[in-house]
C-alpha cells in the first residue's frame, strides 16, 4: 500500500511540473525533489522519467474511460456505439458530454497544453498528442456513424471523411484554447447541423433546431 501510494504521488507531482515547466524542463531530481524522496528512492518505482511520463498519460487515459463511461460517452472505437443511434437529444447529450471533458475538465486541458507545447522536441509527446486528440476521436466518431449509415439513420458515406468533416471545427477549437462556456454553443450548433445534413428522413433543420435550444 506505501508503495502505490509513493507511486501515485511521484505521477501527482511529475505531472505538475510537466504542465508547469515542459517534459524537458523537469528532471528526476526536480520530481523526487517534488515528492520528498531521494532520487534512488524514485527509481525504485520508475526506471526514468518516460516511464513517469507514460504513468502520467496513462493515469489521465485511465481517468477519462472512467468519467466517460459514467456518461455513456464512448472512449474507444471498440465500444458499442448504440446509445448514439435513436433519437437526437441523446447524442447530443453524449457528444457534449464527452467534448466538456476534453475542453473543461482541468486535468484534461493541463494534459492537453503539455503535449502541445511538448510534441515538438520529443517524439512521445507527438504521439501521445495525435493518440489522444486526433486519432482516437476521429476513430471512435467514424464508428458511430458507420453505425448510423448501418442502421438507417445516416445516408452511406465515407464514414472516416465524415468524421474528418465534423471534428475538424471541434479540434480548431480545442488547438485555440477556447473555454468550454464559449465552445459550447458552437459545437452544439455545428453538431445539429450536420446532423440535419446527414440524416435520412429527418425534416430539414430539425436537428439544427435541436442543436440551437
């Protein structure tokens, strides 16, 4: 128990100084340092600082699965999709849901400016940037509408261009540091309309209309 209560305070404070100062800014002393270990005593729980580094991303990954199945948000493109199928109210509520956390949620924003501001001298961060911010939701939006194309409610498309179209605006938002209280309404406006685009069936505007309460 002392020991998994040393580790998670060594990744507590690894990950404070990481948004602070930058990955490369920090060193291992600086974080045992942060701990009130010693430095031997740090690597008795990590060989170096990526494997902290990679505890600290895989903590805040862990995290965001657990808020995000709460919500009935997906969190990986292997999950069912069927909650965003029916009607639009609900995907409405799980795409928001699931965009506050990446835009409000303040662990996630601190994750999000390290990566940023990291991604350029270090090839991990890179990764960890396009992984969660790129690639994962744009797999997990082309799952749920090549299951809305599978069930009838969206026209057959390229589902993978579709995702590109809708987060595209979404992730110019996020890159730009816009506060979720002013992205909000924006999202939710782009997301009704390109519903209303792509439903079968629906009556022109509806769930734009939707989208604008």
């Amino acid at each position: 128990m002392r020991d998994r209560d040393t580790k998670g305070r060594i990744v507590e404070a690894a990950f404070g100084l990481f948004a602070e100062r930058g990955y490369h800014a920090v060193s291992v002393r600086d974080i045992a340092a942060a701990v009130g270990v010693k430095d031997a005593s740090l690597y008795n729980h990590f060989p170096g600082k990526q494997a902290i580094f990679d505890a600290v991303l895989a903590a805040q990954l862990e995290r965001t699965r657990a808020v995000f199945a709460a919500q009935g948000v997906m969190a990986a493109p292997a999950e069912r999709p069927d909650g965003y199928a029916g009607a639009f109210e609900e995907t409405e509520r799980r795409v928001l849901a699931g965009f506050r956390h990446f835009f409000a949620d303040g662990d996630m924003v601190r994750l999000r400016r390290l990566l940023a501001a990291s991604r350029y001298a270090d090839e991990q961060a890179a990764e960890a940037f396009r992984f969660v911010f790129v690639e994962q939701p744009l797999a997990i939006q082309r799952t749920v509408f090549e299951h809305l194309m599978a069930v009838g409610q969206f026209a057959t498309d390229d589902a993978a261009a579709l995702a590109r179209e809708f987060y595209g605006p979404v992730f110019l938002l996020l890159l730009s540091d816009v506060p979720w209280e002013d992205a909000e309404p924006l999202v939710r406006g782009h997301l009704g309309r390109f519903f209303s685009a792509q439903a079968i069936g629906a009556p022109a505007g509806a769930a734009a209309e939707g989208g604008a309460r």
